[in-house]
C-alpha cells in the first residue's frame, strides 16, 4: 500500500525535519537577538513559534484547496 510507503519514507526523513527546523528557529533567535534592542528570548522564541506553527498552518490550509 503506497501510504505505508510514504510513511516509512517520511520517517526516514523526522529526524532531518527537525533539523532543518532547530536550524530555522536558531535564524530567527539571531535575526531577534540583533534587531531588537532589549529581546527577551523567552517572548522571542514564543513569537518565531507562534509564527512557524501561523506559517505550516497557512501552507497546509493553500495545499489542501490545491
């Protein structure tokens, strides 16, 4: 059955996803960190995943009227 396919594939490829994804919240801290003059990283990292989870949202929502 070619979802199990997809799943063990996909499986394959979790821990590169998190990667791919520590890697881009790590950018964000950076970018945060340099351009805001008192950034708390708390609230920082509070917003760049507010804003990760607001942006997958948005992708997922635009593939499924594909």
């Amino acid at each position: 059955m070619m979802s199990d396919i997809q799943n063990i594939e996909i499986e394959r490829y979790h821990d590169k996803i998190v990667k791919d994804l520590r890697h881009l919240i790590e950018k964000y801290r950076e970018i945060m960190a340099w351009d805001v003059p008192e950034n708390d990283p708390v609230e920082a990292d509070r917003l760049i995943f507010e804003a990760i989870q607001s942006g997958l949202a948005e992708i997922e929502k635009a593939e499924k009227t594909r």
